[in-house]
C-alpha cells in the first residue's frame, strides 16, 4: 500500500566551482601548466594574455524573448561580469626585487635509449642475417637495469614461432656472448653474479681480481651474506687480500644500464618546485613558481558579441538568443576556471606561509635536527583551511630552498618525548641513528639492541622495535649485512 511520508534531511553537496577547486588544489605545477592549456584549446572564451581593460557601454535594456522581450534577469546574463573585468589576474607570479628573472630552468640533453645504443654497436659488427635478427630480439628484451630476465630457451621459441627463424639455443647464447662483449661493460648478464663476473674479466688481470672472480664463482652466496670468515677458511687467504678483492668487486656497478634512459623517463623524472624560499640575511622570501602558468582573461570577441545584441534592437532575434545563450555558458566557465586558478594560488601560498612560519628554523639553517613536530592538523589550524585541503595541496608538491630542493611533505612528522618531556620530530631521533650506524666499527656493527641503548642514554625513549622501524625507514640493513673486513 501507498502512503505519503514527510521527510527531513541533510545533504551536503560541492557545486562545480568547488570540484573544479578541489581538482586543481591537487595538481602539481607541471600538470596544471597542461590543465590550463587544455581548458584553453577547450574552451573558445578563454584566452591567454593579460587582462585589457576596455570600456563597454553597460546596458539594462537586454530582452530575451521569442519575440525579443524577455529579461536579463529571467536568463540570468550579467553582462557586467563579461563587458568590463577591471581586475587583472594576481595568480601570477610578479617578479620580488628581480631576482626571480636571474632564475633559469637547467636544460637537459635528449639523448638515446640503452637499446638504441647498442643496436648500434651491435651494427658495427657485420654478423649474418639471422644473428643480426637474433641479436635485435635480445636487445629488445634487456631491461633498463641492462639486464637481460627472460630464458634463453624462451627467445629460442619466441623466434621460431614468431618472427619465424629456425634458430637453436647454441646460436642464441653465441650472440649473447657477443651482446656481453658491448658497451657498457656488463650489459645483458643474466643475473648479478654474471654482470659482475663479466666486468672482472674484462678488467685489469691482477692478483686481487683473479681472487675477486674466484670468491664470486665459488663462495657468491658467503658473499652476499658477508659470511667473511667461511670465505677465508675456504679459498686459504689472508683477511687483508679477501679486503682488496672485496673492494675490487663493490667498485664495480651493479646496474649498468642504470645511467642509460628513455628520454621519456628523463622528461618524467624531472622535479619542478611549486615554491621558492629563499633565505638571505636571517629573511625568508616565499615565491610561487609560476613561469610555466600563462596568465588568462576572458575573450573580448564575446563581449563584444554580448554589446551587438544589447545595442541593436533589431539583432535581437530567437536564434540570436539561443547563440547568446551558448556563449555565457562558456563565459561562465571561463571565468570560473579563472577563479579557480586564483584560489588555488591564494591556497597554496597562504598553506606554504604556515609550514615556513611552523619550520623556520629548518628554512634558515638546512639543519635537519631543527625540524620541529608538524602534522596536517597544525597547519590547518593555524592557516584556517581543512585537514583535507592541506593534503590536497602537500601532495605532490615540492618546495626549492638555500639547501636543495624538498617535498612538502618531507616537513611534516610524528612527535616523541625525550626522558625530559621535551616534544621533538622524530626526524631528529633519525638523525642521530644514521650517526650512529656511520660511526660504528664495521667489523662489529652494533645491533639494534645496542642502538636503542646508545639512544636511551642520549634521553631519547624510543623500543627496539621503533629503531628496526627508523632504521628501515632510512634504508640501512641489519647489523650482519653491514659488516666488512
């Protein structure tokens, strides 16, 4: 059975302004530089460029009706907002005392990939057809560490069911020998003890890489445990020449594809900073970097369109309406976005003001131990926004001081207590463990047992299992994988 019900509720809910806000709050530099191009190829009544102010005759006597009497107020056109903008756009960045023109983007050589380069060697060589096939398919397979991962019976079949070359796995490693014999040196071993073994080879014939190349074939698992005194026992040698032959194989580089890229990937692994403070004479100076963001004004060909219809009682027909219509939708739009824009940059600079205001000292000295305790709720309540709003606005952001160039989110940090009381950053107590693991005998490295106790006795009241945690965190290993001779 039917029945009516009166019903009371709550709802809140964000108009479009405050999504589009909430979106752009999100956006680094980098990617709002390509938001703002894309609203701008979008939409026709934006427009890059500096506001021009023009004097546009207002008028109230707009109709809209199908016979052209309908009112301004019926179709909502505030042809004010559109005729006139008086206010030049302050999100960008204006220049502070001149020195933000003596700043310049460092530029970046576009050079080629790690295949590229040794298709090219490989070229050089004049092999045979089918080893020249066989030989692009296994540089097409070496990852960016320059490691080749897949099996060799794998890119035996892969050949032959593929690209249709009766091949066999003699064949194939023949040509890895050679790919093995490029530069750089190491390059399409199978896994790490093989990229070693392959640069000892081809490097200086002494006696401490010939032991260098008998410790990796025999004793690699002792190795890579630092399992030292079974290595010793069992090749008959002396701690001093297992020392040097240890230094020769931890000279060599693991990863020889490493300093090789995608151009793409250099592009990507560029850091640009949406701040810069810079420190000078116990003064901080807080900028925006806004020099990819071009200003934006509201297209003047629409106001003028806007002036036609209100000036000329006789334009003022039904399909002239409807054009009218669809142009302040894009007007509102574009003035929106605008808005947008602006808060974001009033957001985000207000939200940086705090965090230099909570950290200054840090900002001054570069010192890490002066970082003081902050989480996102201290910043929201001295700058008066959401928890959530300075989330939006520390992520993904980066901030370019005297001493390097930071995340936002590298000042924030959990607070601990001192055997005082006193509250300091936990970034402190770090601090203090890498000192301690820098400083420790390497031949008896200290445990995080002893860690703890050498911590306790400085005041600081920390658990083991809170220094195994820091000490993960700062990526050192354990005490036997940090041993050496």
């Amino acid at each position: 059975m039917l029945k009516q019900q009166l019903q009371q509720k709550l709802q809140q809910k964000l108009s479009p302004q405050q999504i589009q806000l909430i979106r752009l709050l999100e956006l680094p530099a980098i990617e709002l530089e390509e938001r703002i191009k894309h609203e701008l190829e979008e939409n026709p009544a934006l427009e890059e460029g500096r506001e021009i102010q023009d004097d546009f005759e207002k008028s109230d006597d707009t109709d809209f009706s199908d016979e052209g009497s309908v009112s301004e107020s019926e179709t909502d056109l505030a042809l004010g907002d559109y005729l006139s903008e008086e206010d030049i756009p302050d999100y960008k960045l204006q220049e502070i005392r001149g020195k933000a023109e003596q700043k310049e983007d460092i530029p970046f050589s576009v050079s080629q990939s790690l295949n590229e380069f040794l298709l090219q060697q490989i070229g050089l060589r004049e092999l045979p057809e089918t080893e020249m096939k066989i030989a692009e398919y296994i540089i097409g397979n070496i990852d960016d560490d320059g490691y080749l991962r897949r099996d060799l019976e794998a890119i035996a079949d892969d050949l032959i069911f593929q690209a249709g070359q009766e091949v066999t796995i003699d064949q194939v490693k023949g040509v890895l020998l050679v790919i093995q014999d490029l530069e750089p040196v190491g390059v399409a071993a199978r896994n790490l003890q093989e990229c070693l073994l392959i640069q000892l080879e081809k490097g200086n014939n002494n006696s401490d890489c010939q032991l260098a190349i008998r410790v990796l074939k025999e004793y690699f698992d002792e190795f890579t445990r630092k399992h030292y005194d079974k290595i010793v026992r069992g090749l008959q040698v002396d701690e001093e020449s297992l020392k040097k032959a240890i230094h020769e194989i931890t000279s060599l580089n693991p990863k020889p594809g490493a300093a090789w890229g995608d151009s793409m990937d250099t592009v990507l692994s560029q850091v640009i900073p949406d701040f810069l403070v810079e420190a000078s004479n116990g003064e901080l100076t807080l900028s925006m970097n806004n020099r990819g963001i071009p200003e934006m004004r509201i297209n003047k060909d629409y106001a003028a369109m806007f002036q036609d219809y209100t000036g000329n009682k006789a334009n003022q027909t039904s399909d002239m309406r409807d054009a009218v219509q669809f142009v302040k939708q894009k007007l509102d739009s574009a003035q929106w976005f605008i808005d947008a824009v602006r808060q974001r940059q009033e957001t985000l600079t207000r939200t940086m003001e705090t965090i230099i205001m909570l950290q200054t000292e840090f900002f001054l000295t570069g010192d890490e131990a002066t970082l003081r305790p902050m989480i996102l709720k201290d910043v929201a309540e001295k700058c008066g926004y959401d928890i959530s709003t300075i989330s939006r606005v520390s992520n993904s952001k980066y901030v370019q001081t005297n001493f390097g160039i930071y995340p936002l989110k590298y000042f924030f940090s959990e607070s601990t207590q001192t055997d005082t009381g006193e509250e300091i950053s936990t970034r402190e107590v770090k601090k203090i463990l890498k000192e301690c693991i820098e400083g420790e005998d390497k031949r008896k490295p200290l445990t995080d047992e002893e860690l703890t106790k050498i911590l306790t006795e400085k005041g600081y009241l920390i658990a083991r299992r809170t220094v195994a945690k820091y000490r993960e965190q700062l990526g050192l290993p354990v005490a036997r994988l940090r041993k050496e001779i």
